[in-house]
C-alpha cells in the first residue's frame, strides 16, 4: 500500500513538474511566465490564494508583483509595504527578503506557505501559496516539489530576462541605426557644403590677394578690418615699351606672353611672402607686411632678384619670333594705409583690399624712372637691407606728382 502512495505521489510531482514546466517555457514575457507558473502551481495544489512578487535591488522597486485571490487592499497594503522595508533596510539577499516579509504585519495572514528565490545576484523573489482547500497542511514533500518547479521557473526566467535584453538590445541598436543614418545625412550635407565653399574659396583664391583670405580664414564672422597704418615694403613691377609692344605683336599675343613671365614671377612672390594686391596689363603691385622693419625690406629685395633672374632665363629661351621682355622694378618701404576700404554709393556699398599713401606713392614713381629692367630702391630700403645687398646711389629725383625730390639706389 505506501508503495503505490509513493508511486502515486511520484506520477503527480512528475505530471505537475511537467504541466508547470511546459506553461512556463512557452514564453519568453516574465510577467506571462509568473502568472502561468502561479496559477498551474496553485491548480496542482488546490489552492485558492498564492502571490509571486519579483524584486530588483538595484533600482529598489518591485519589479513585478503577480497575485491571485487576494484581497485588493492586501495587495496595496503589500506593495506599500514592501517598498518601504526594500528602502528603510537595504535588503540584499533572498533569506533577508523572507525573514522581513514573514515578520511584517502588511504581509497577508492567509499565506500558509512562503519560498524564497533569487533569479540573479540583486533580483530576488517570493512565492506566497495559501493554504490547501482539502484542509491538509504542506509537507516536506511539497517543499521537495515547490524546490524543483522553482528552480524551472528561474531557469525560464533567466532565459527571459536574457531575451529580453537581446530585444532591447536590437531597440537599441535599431535606433542607434536610424541616428547614425540621420548623423551620416548631415555629414555629407555638410561635406556637400564645405565641397562646396572650397570650390568658392579655390575660385575665389584666384582673384582675392592672399591677406585677405588669411584674414577670412582667421576671423570668418566677424567684420572686415578697414584700412590701418602699418609698416611695409612694397614692389611695383612693370614691362617696359608694353604700349608699343602690344602694337607690334597685337592684344592676344602680348597677353599669352604676360602671362608667361608673371606665371613666373608668381612664385618669386609667394616664396617670399609678397602678396599681388592689384594688378594691370603691364605690371603688379605686391605688399611684404612681415612686423619687422627689415623682413619685409628684405623679402622685397629677393623676390626682386629672383624675378629678374626668371626673366633672364624666360628671354634666353625665347624663340627667334618671339619678343624679349624688360622688367622694371620700384621698391620703397615705410608706414602706409593697408586694409579694406568702403565705398558708398547709391547702388549699395563696395569694399576693396589695397593700400595706399605717401610710401605707395613712391614705390610707383621709382618704378616708372626705371628703365633697361633696373630694379629701384627708396633710400629707407637701401638702408634696411644695405648689410644684404649692394647698391649705387643714383642721387634725387623730383618724380611725378610728389612734391620733394626722391633719393634713388640701383641695385647692383
């Protein structure tokens, strides 16, 4: 006879272990999985009344909270009460959990039976069973059994909270996805723009002398500096005879030459710091704004020479029908005006880079007193770099529109 009870009581464990088991794996909710498992335990049981409360530690909160046949103001009473004691006692562990519900009042009298269990390090749980409509009491048979379905049931849970952090996991990744197109559509909006505005600068390069850029690029919002005095050397170049030049070998001709030679002196320039503010048919106007007094004088002076040795080289290698040019050079060094300047007018405001003053002025006329490709120096600059270079002083000059004579220097 307590063999077939033992058989009995065997068939039942293993049908309810069965029965609860495959409730609980059907689904990857934890709350579906809680509420399955609670209400096949309590069926296989016979039970009106059973509570499994799930606990996350970290955040201090129920988590979830799965009752059934309980009074609604047990249940409030429950919640309420819980979540004091998880903050006034900083629970960390189920037996802690357990020990506390057992021993307070908010915890509903009609519990006959009270199973802790932990899913993970920090995410406690409880299961609350009442007790049986037949009346007995639960055995440790009962508890070998309740053991082992919630062991399965962590297990389910487990594999549950994994799920669930692979689906948010994706949610994720998918709007992590859905940013990065959006951040990739602005990047290359904004790298159309800046091709763009590199292409207006690369154009823009070709017509803006190289201060104005430098000054741009350095303060892109902020207004343009108008004109200031400052110390500087500057360099006026022109083709001698380019009038009857052009006569002899027509407009189109004379320009493709020009463009030869100066595509040549270009590099002279940039190479030492030279910037062409304006620039004519037959000649270039060029500005050395280095702070230092003889910096610039010098600079001035090697562009000069470098130049006059391009234009040899360039005449040496002309062809019998083509027509040798003769540089001239006017350099002269001192304050003038350099910077933008504003011009009103009824269609609106224009600005111009250039400079201007009694030094420019200068400059120009030592230039047009040259002739047979002679570089000309002021006398300041014959004295800022008269340590680098040689000189003949010519004597002075009474030069166009400038009312006291110019002292003038070759360069040798």
């Amino acid at each position: 006879m307590d063999l077939k009870v033992e058989l009995d009581r065997r068939v039942f464990y293993l049908k309810t272990l069965y029965d609860v088991s495959k409730d609980i794996f059907a689904s990857v909710e934890s709350e579906t999985i809680l509420r399955n498992f609670l209400l096949m335990a309590m069926g296989n049981f016979g039970l009106s009344e059973g509570l499994i409360i799930l606990i996350n530690l970290q955040n201090q909160k129920i988590e979830y909270i799965v009752p059934v046949g309980l009074d609604e103001t047990d249940v409030a009473s429950l919640k309420k009460g819980v979540g004091q004691l998880i903050l006034q006692k900083n629970i960390s562990a189920s037996h802690e959990i357990e020990t506390a519900l057992r021993n307070q009042i908010f915890m509903p009298q009609s519990l006959d039976f009270v199973l802790p269990f932990v899913v993970e390090p920090g995410y406690p749980g409880i299961l609350g069973l009442g007790p049986k409509l037949v009346g007995h009491a639960y055995t440790d048979n009962d508890q070998e059994l309740l053991d082992t379905l919630v062991n399965n049931l962590v297990i389910a849970l487990k594999n549950a909270r994994s799920f669930e952090k692979i689906k948010n996991l994706n949610l994720n990744l998918e709007a992590t996805n859905v940013q990065l197109q959006k951040t990739l559509k602005e990047l290359k909006a904004a790298l159309r723009k800046v091709e763009i505005l590199e292409g207006i600068k690369a154009n823009l390069c070709k017509f803006v002398p190289t201060a104005v850029t430098r000054l741009v690029e350095k303060s892109p919002t902020v207004d343009i500096v108008e004109a200031r005095e400052r110390d500087l050397t500057v360099l006026f170049l022109d083709i001698e005879g380019y009038t009857s030049i052009t006569e002899q070998l027509g407009p189109s001709e004379v320009n493709a030459l020009t463009e030869k030679y100066f595509s040549v002196f270009m590099d002279a320039i940039y190479e030492n710091n030279g910037d062409v503010v304006e620039t004519a048919g037959d000649g270039l106007m060029v500005l050395f704004l280095s702070d230092d007094t003889v910096t610039n004088a010098l600079e001035a002076l090697k562009a000069a020479q470098t130049i006059k040795e391009k234009e040899c080289l360039i005449n040496d290698d002309c062809s019998i029908d083509s027509l040798p040019l003769v540089i001239n050079i006017g350099i002269c060094s001192g304050q003038a005006f350099v910077g933008a300047s504003k011009f009103e007018s009824y269609t609106g405001s224009r600005w111009v880079y250039t400079s201007h003053g009694t030094t420019i002025n200068i400059a120009a006329r030592i230039c047009s007193h040259a002739t047979g490709g002679a570089v000309l120096v002021s006398k300041t600059t014959a004295e800022r770099v008269n340590e680098h270079f040689s000189f003949t002083r010519l004597g002075k000059f009474a030069l166009k529109n400038l009312s006291e004579e110019v002292e003038i220097f070759a360069l040798k």
